[in-house]
C-alpha cells in the first residue's frame, strides 16, 4: 500500500525551474502551501489541499519548508574528527589530517565517521551529498565508506578517492579497486552520458539504497604529475563516471590550463575550490560546461585562497554549488557557507567599489542566490538536477523543513533571507530523504541513526589511544 505525507501550511520556496527559461521560478514560493508526498515523490503542491484518511499530516505552520539542501563536497568519513585542525592552513592539514590520522582509521572507523559524517549533514538539513572519499587504504576501506554512506540514507555521490597514503609509489596510478566497486555496487554506472549515471543496487529506499551514484575524487594537475593524470582521466572516462578534483588554491597555479593542454576537460569535470584561477581559466571551465563548488570556510579559514569563487562563477553562467569540505576545519552546515559566501562577495565587490569611492544603494547578489546555490546549483553540480534540488512534482521528496518561530527567525522581511542571516542546524525540525524522515521534531531518527553515535564516540577513543 502506498504511503502518503502532507506537509500543510508551511511557507513553502520551491525553486521550481520546470519551464526552464531561465527566468526564475516556475512554481515559486507558495506562501502557507501544502505539499503532498506519496511513496518517494513529490505528488503535489498548492493551497488547501485534503489528506486522505490514511495521510500522515505535518504541521508546518511558522516554517519554512524547502528543498534537502545539497552538499557537492565533504570528506564524509571525517565525521569522527570534526574540529580536529581548526587552525591549520592547508599545509599543515595534509600532515595532519591526509597523512596523518587517516592512516590510523580502520575500516571500521572509516565506516563509523563516514555514517556519523552523514549523520551532522542530515541533521543540518542536508539531504544530498558529494562525498569525496580519500582515506581509502584498501577496498576494505572503500567498502566501509560506501556502506556507512549508504546505511545513513542520505542521497548523493560517492567520489572514489585515493591512493591510499601507505603505498609505496611516491605518484601511484588512481586505485583500479574503482572499477570493482563500480561493476559490484553501481552496475548500471558508466552506461549513460558519463555523469552519474547508474543507481546503486536495486532501489530499496530503506538503506538508502538506490539513492547513490559514484564518481571520481582524482588528485587532479595540482597533485600528481602530466602523464599519471592524462592516465587517471583516461581511467574515470573508461569507467564513464563523472569526474571531481581540486584546483585553484593558492599554491596549485594552472590546473585548468594544463588541462586545456592535453585536451582533458569537459562537462564532466567538477572543479572545488577554484579561488585562486585566472579569469582565462574560469571562461575555460564555462566554455568546456565543467562546474564549480564554491568552499567558503575552507577557502578563507584554511588559505587556500582570498575571495571564494561565488561571484567569478555566477558571473560566467558556471553551474555552481557549495561544499562544506572538511568538517576538521569548518562547520557542519551550508547555512553557515551561504552566509561566508555572501559576506565574501561582497566584500570583494565593496573593495573594487570603494576603491572607486563609488557608494551604492544595493547589492547584486540577494540570499536567495545562496539558497539556490545549495539546492537546484548542487543538483545541477552532482548531476542529479532531474531528481532533486527543487520541489517539483515528480521529483524525489527530499524536503527540509526549518522551524522559523524562535527569536532569530521570526523575522519581518523575506524568510529566505532570514533563513540564509540566521538558521543553524538546531533550526531543522524535520528531514525527508526520498520521503522517509531521516530527522523530526529535531531528532535524527532512521535505523541507523541511534547507533551512528556510539560507534562515532568509539571511533574517537581509538584514534585518541593510537595518536597518544
Ligand atoms: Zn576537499
């Protein structure tokens, strides 16, 4: 029997782009709107509509209900170590965090901190995500990251990452595990266009199962030689998975024009960081339909860059979202990336402006901006704009819904804007993941999600005990 949600009176900011003009939404927002979920999907949105006699209702009076915001980047299986480098700069990261306490994580706590990791972005709201997985020694690693991810039930893409630190090879080639992974866990992956294409498994939600794709987390030009990327892209394009590096922070100058060298890029490479690119660069990615994610607290708190690259991307019609990165030295929520997005676009384009003496009225960029870079851009960004990222009937129900009654909410103009000035993850009352609650009334809830705690403090004690 099919189950049935109503989420009634809420107000509602869809970013709906179904007539796909580009000039905004289709279905806007819907203020004290309704919005029907049956099975996995979104049936309905309006005013007023009825609940069946077996409809379960949630009372959304006083919230704001939105998309699952859309993470496109984290080291999930950091889960168990947030806040363990909170002042190190990106050199002082790599020894601590990716040659350091990486190799002192199990498999097992490679799958406690990525189900916990999965858990602090369900609780924030988060409802998709870009994990891109580097701390894979072996495939028993690989393994452990994918199941922790799966089990959480949130949606997205697993980037398989690596090599694992302890090889011998100073430069070794991306791990070949990747394609066992991609033929066990994702066999309809690399049939299709090459960009996330292929679910995993056989589609049963109650795992999470179905909700995930794989990708590529390549080290990219700035971290391995010429020719061993030319082979690691020519591996991610054999697999036809979609492809996801770093580039652009300070200290890693002309990735992108090595790629334009030897002919690699394309719309199937998502760039992360991409501060420090010249503008040559940028119009490259625009030109050849690759996308941005936009890391403001890793950019600014870890060096590895000035200005985020929100402004230089939405000017050139990049498809953009935004990442969390490294819960070691930022926060767990993108509510807090919007808000650093924004200041820092700001103050970039105050900086040029005053320079002039040129006081203005206004400014460009509005925090609904921010709210469409961490739904619908996400979506675009993974691939996966087709199920997720708006509420759109016929979409997944991924639905977050934020309770706008306390002090800092209340507000008097646009809720939006509220939410983007003020909304932490306490705010988050309730989680749908393809319509199952992943978080309600303010509490994780879900098979796992009573565990995920336990084995995340477990995790803590080892590597506290091997680090000693
Ligand atoms: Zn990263």
């Amino acid at each position: 029997m099919s189950k049935e949600i109503l989420i009634t009176g809420g107000h509602v900011v869809t970013l709906d782009d179904t007539l796909g003009d580009g000039l905004g939404d289709a279905l806007g927002d819907v203020p004290g709107g309704d919005v029907r979920v049956r099975d996995c999907v979104i049936t309905q949105i309006g005013v007023g509509l009825r609940p069946g006699p077996d409809t379960e209702v949630v009372d959304a009076r006083g919230r704001l209900v939105v998309p699952g915001l859309i993470d496109t980047h984290r080291h999930v299986w950091q889960g168990a170590i947030a806040g363990f480098t909170p002042q190190m700069t990106g050199y002082g990261y790599g020894p601590a965090v990716l040659t350091g306490i990486s190799l002192d994580h199990t498999a097992a706590d490679i799958y406690a901190g990525t189900l916990w990791g999965a858990m602090q972005a369900l609780d924030a709201g988060i409802t998709t995500i870009g994990d891109w997985a580097h701390a894979l020694q072996s495939a028993d690693h690989a393994d452990a990251n994918l199941r922790g991810l799966r089990e959480s039930g949130i949606r997205g893409l697993f980037f398989y990452g690596g090599p694992g630190p302890a090889d011998d090879d100073p430069n070794p080639p991306h791990p070949l595990d990747a394609r066992r992974m991609r033929d066990e866990h994702f066999p309809g992956s690399g049939s299709g266009s090459g960009s996330g294409s292929g679910n995993s498994g056989t589609g049963n939600s109650a795992t999470g199962t179905g909700r995930l794709r794989m990708g590529m987390a390549l080290r990219g030009p700035c971290f391995t030689s010429p020719e061993r990327n030319r082979q690691d892209f020519a591996f991610a394009r054999e697999l036809g998975l979609p492809i996801s590096i770093h580039v652009g922070m300070a200290g890693t100058a002309d990735a992108v024009t090595a790629l334009r060298r030897d002919g690699l890029l394309g719309p199937d490479v998502n760039y992360i960081h991409a501060n420090q690119l010249t503008d040559e660069e940028m119009d490259l990615i625009a030109a050849s339909g690759g996308t941005v994610t936009i890391t403001p607290s890793t950019d600014m708190l870890m060096q590895f860059g000035t200005y985020p690259a929100t402004g230089r991307a939405l000017e050139r019609d990049i498809v953009s979202g935004l990442g969390v990165d490294t819960v070691c030295s930022a926060g767990t929520d993108l509510f807090s990336e919007m808000r650093l997005a924004l200041a820092a676009e700001r103050s970039r384009a105050n900086a040029e402006s005053l320079a002039r003496n040129d006081l203005v009225h206004e400014v460009a960029l509005h925090q609904r901006d921010m709210l469409r870079l961490a739904t619908l851009g996400g979506a675009q960004v993974l691939g996966l704009a087709d199920e997720t990222g708006s509420l759109t009937p016929g979409k997944q129900a991924d639905i977050t819904i934020v309770d706008l009654r306390s002090p800092h909410l209340d507000g008097f103009g646009d809720p939006v804007a509220m939410l983007v000035l003020g909304a932490g993850p306490a705010d988050v009352e309730t989680v749908l993941v393809g319509g199952e609650f992943a978080k309600r009334d303010g509490t994780l809830v879900g098979t796992h999600a009573a565990k995920a705690r336990d084995l995340m403090h477990e995790t803590q004690d080892r590597l506290r005990a091997a680090i000693r």
